[in-house]
C-alpha cells in the first residue's frame, strides 16, 4: 500500500479500522447536509414566500457551489494544510453554517450567508474525505470500487435517519410551541450531527495517522491557516451575493464548466504519456456524471414538489394504514433503498473482481442510465394511479428504488473513476475537479425542474399533476437517450482502460 506520507512508528497498518474512521465522519456529516436539503426548497417556499422557480434556482446556484468548492479545498488539502486537517477543518465550518441556519429569522441574506458558510466547510471536507479513502486503498482496483460502494452506504446511513428526523422535528415543535420555529430546531439538529462526528474522529484520529497529504506530516503553519480562513471569509460573502442574484449565479456556472474542461484539457495535454489514456478516460466518465446529476437534483426540487402537492402521504395497504409520513420525508427513501442495494453491489463488484470478470465502470454507467430511465417512466404514470390528483405513496417507493440502483451505478462509482484513472499526485485537486461537474449539473438540474414550476396560484391538484408527470416523462427519454450515447462510448473506454493499465 502506497501513502503520501509514512506510517507512524506502532500504527497498525489496518485498512478497514482507517476507512471506518473516515466513513464515520463521512457519515455524520451528511446527516447535517442531507437533513438541511430536506427542508430547504420547502424552508424557501412555506417560510420565506419564494416562487417555485426562485426557490428551485436558488437551491441549484446553492447546490452548485457547495459542489464547485471542494475544486478549492483538494488542492488546499493536497498542498497547504494536509487532507486530515482540511477534512477536519471542513466539518467544523460546517457546524457553524448550520448553526447560523438554525438563527429564528426569515432575513433573506442571513439565509445566504450560512449557506455561503456550508459552501466553504463542504469546500476542505468533501474532496478531502475521499481522497482519504482512496489513500487507503490505493492500488488495489476491485477494492476500490468495493470500498466507495460502502463508503457511499455510509453517506446514506447518516441521511436517512436525518431526512426522517429534520421534517417530523420540525413539524412536531411548529405543531407544539407554533411561531414556525421547528424549521430552525430542525437546523439545529443538523450541527449536532456535525458536533458528534467531530468527536468521532477525535477519539479514533490514531487510525488515520499514518495517511494523508505531506502537508499533514508538517507542523501546522498558522499563517496558512489564517489565510484560507480568510479566503473563506470572501467566499461566504460571495456566496451569498451569487445565491441573490440569479443572472450571477447562471453566469458562475458556465464559467466554472468552461473552467473544467480547459484543467482537463490542459492535464491531459501537459501528463505524461503513459498517464493520457486514463485522464482521458476520466474526462468521459465525468461528462457523464454531469448528466445524472441534473437527474439527481430532482428529488430535492421537482420531485420534492410532487411529494407536496401530488402524493397521497399515507401507506395504506388493503385499505388499512400503515403509517403517514410528512411530504419532505419521502427523500430519504433515496437513502434507504441505497442502504439496501450497497451490501448487495458490494458483494457482486468484490466477487466479480477475484474471478476475473469485473464489469467496467463504462459498462455501470451505461447500465446506471437505464434503471434512472425506468425509475422516472415510473413516476411519470402516477397519474394513472391518481385519486383526485393524489397518486400513491407506493409509486415513490418504486420509482426511489430504480432511481436509487442507477445512483449507485453511476454516482456511487464516480468517486471510484477518479481513483482508479487518475495519477495519484494530482488525486485530490482531481476530486475537487470531479465535484466542480457535479456542481454545474446540481445548477443545470434546477434549471429543468423549473419545467415543472407549478404558476403562483395554482393549487389544485389535479390541476398540479399533469405539470409534474409530463416532466418525469421526458426525463425518462432523456435518461434512455444516456443510456445509448453511454453505450456507444463502451469501445473508447475498452481501448483507453486497457492503454492506463499497459502503463501502470
């Protein structure tokens, strides 16, 4: 195994103690995240009065930065402060941010400003946590793929129970003290998530010692830190400024994609020969991530919506009732159903390996793209199971489950491309690089949910309905249109895996 820095004198060398760490941290720290998206297009529309469409863009341009930062926070981990401390640094930020979520006011650029502050902390703790993982396992192709698929259930363990638990607090203290204060209570709750995966990591820092950038086995410089404290000050405001001006932020978009593609560009062009091939591959794996992502910030925006206006919120079977669940809380069937199919993949992807018949991540993706395609045809015919426009609550189910396995086929493997194609001394700016795609495609994502913008005043659901399954319709299209342009690049990606591995 092949660290940046060596192991500590007595550090036992235990890759499963080093990566539990990590996810731990990983974890709770998508607790805060995922139980603050949970609440945050509903917080903007029911609590601060935004249009759909504002409320759409504005979680977009906000979802963008938060995944265009870490471009910042990799390369601030791999040669400034060290990918421990950034990981570790990220996430007190974080605690901050939603703490200043949790401040009882409705002021518009307060809401900006600790989002801004959650743009920076995601910036040094995203890149930098899983860089970390593929630190671990670097070298090691079928662990890799095997280590982030658990990594990812990791993700998930943390954002299911938040996204069960931020909408019933919130409900439960609007219920019981009233004055709209259960949605801060509820932001709250995501700090001390963030608070007690600090602690996590501090009991256990001894199993990720030995790993990490050659920053981290250098004393702490103060006047580095300080400087990307302050950096991060500028970044807040200018957050907070792009999230207010929605022109701003489309144009920091196209910018930011302009941006990725010329570093891509100019590695490939500048790498070594022997390191082109898998750049390269890279790059066609990344263009299309950016394209399931726009598939993927739909359960925050247009499908979040649906569950609002358009899903019948009790489970009934039979006619009899199971239990209801709150329209935010349907989110976190993405999680669930990822905790159930990660062991599972897991499994097939390590059994896979040992026998010599691993699928590629080419051949993933292109599969990934079509059970996306037949999870949102799914949403698209509620209309059929409609009741005075309320479609069942066991259609999200089905479409959550196939959306969730062409996740896991695509997004949970997107962190795994950039270990296994990527030279190691550009690892986490590469990261970083993977999350600026991201990042545009979370804005583009918003974007198309606005098709589904229901007009101010219309209230009525069956009214509603049609607006919603005429976009999941042709969001099913779309994704089958990936699914073939994914296929067609099946060749290219054959010849150019088998250049990377000629070379390594």
């Amino acid at each position: 195994m092949k660290n940046d820095i060596p192991p500590q004198v007595g550090q036992p060398m235990s890759q499963t103690r080093s990566f539990l760490t990590v996810a731990l941290i990983e974890l709770w720290e998508r607790f805060g995240y995922y139980g603050m998206q949970a609440l945050i297009v509903y917080f903007m529309v029911q609590r601060l009065g935004f249009e759909d469409s504002r409320a759409n863009l504005v979680w977009g341009a906000a979802a963008a930065l938060i995944y265009v930062a870490p471009a910042i926070g990799g390369w601030i981990g791999d040669k400034v402060l060290g990918t421990r401390r950034c990981m570790v640094l990220g996430a007190l930020i974080l605690t901050l941010g939603y703490a200043l979520m949790a401040v009882p006011t409705t002021n518009t650029w307060m809401t900006f400003s600790a989002l801004g502050v959650i743009v920076v902390g995601n910036g040094l703790f995203k890149p930098n946590t899983a860089n970390l993982v593929r630190k671990i396992y670097e070298g090691d192709d079928s662990k890799i793929d095997s280590a982030f698929t658990i990594y990812y259930m990791a993700v998930n363990v943390g954002s299911t129970f938040s996204m069960l638990a931020t909408p019933w607090i919130k409900d439960h203290v609007n219920a019981t003290y009233g004055g709209e204060l259960g949605w801060h209570v509820a932001f709250a709750v995501c700090s001390v998530g963030l608070g007690i995966g600090l602690l996590t990591v501090g009991v256990l820092r001894k199993t990720i010692a030995h790993v990490g950038s050659p920053p981290d086995a250098e004393p702490l410089r103060v006047k580095r830190l300080l400087a990307v404290l302050a950096g991060g000050l500028v970044a807040v405001a200018g957050s907070a400024v792009i999230l207010e001006n929605q022109g701003l932020a489309r144009a920091f978009v196209y910018v930011a994609g302009i941006v990725v593609l010329g570093i891509f560009a100019h590695l490939i062009r500048t790498s070594q020969p022997s390191e082109r091939a898998g750049l390269t591959a890279a790059l066609v794996l990344t263009l299309q991530t950016v394209f399931f992502f726009i598939f993927y910030q739909q359960m925050s925006t247009s499908l979040s919506l649906f569950a609002l206006r358009n899903v019948d919120l009790e489970f009934t079977v039979l006619g009899a009732r199971l239990w209801t669940w709150s329209p935010a809380q349907f989110q976190a069937l993405n999680a669930i159903w990822i905790m159930v199919l990660s062991p599972v993949l897991a499994w097939i992807y390590t059994r896979a390996g040992s026998s010599g018949k691993d699928i590629s991540i080419a051949a993933k993706f292109a599969l990934g793209f079509a059970v996306v395609a037949a999870g949102f045809f799914t949403y698209g015919v509620a209309g059929a199971f409609a009741v005075n426009g309320l479609t069942s609550s066991w259609i999200m189910i089905a479409g959550y489950g196939l959306y969730s396995l062409g996740e896991l086929l695509v997004s949970g493997l997107g962190l795994a491309m950039i270990a296994r194609y990527v030279p190691a001394r550009m690892g986490g700016f590469m990261m970083g690089a993977y999350f600026v795609a991201v990042g545009i495609s979370q804005y583009l994502g918003g974007v198309v949910a606005n098709l589904a913008a229901v007009p101010e005043g219309m209230n009525n659901a069956v009214e509603t309905l049609p607006v919603y399954t005429s976009l999941f319709n042709k969001l099913g299209v779309a994704a089958i249109v990936c699914t073939l342009i994914a296929l067609a690049a099946l060749p290219l990606m054959r010849r150019l895996t088998a250049t990377h591995h000629a070379h390594q």
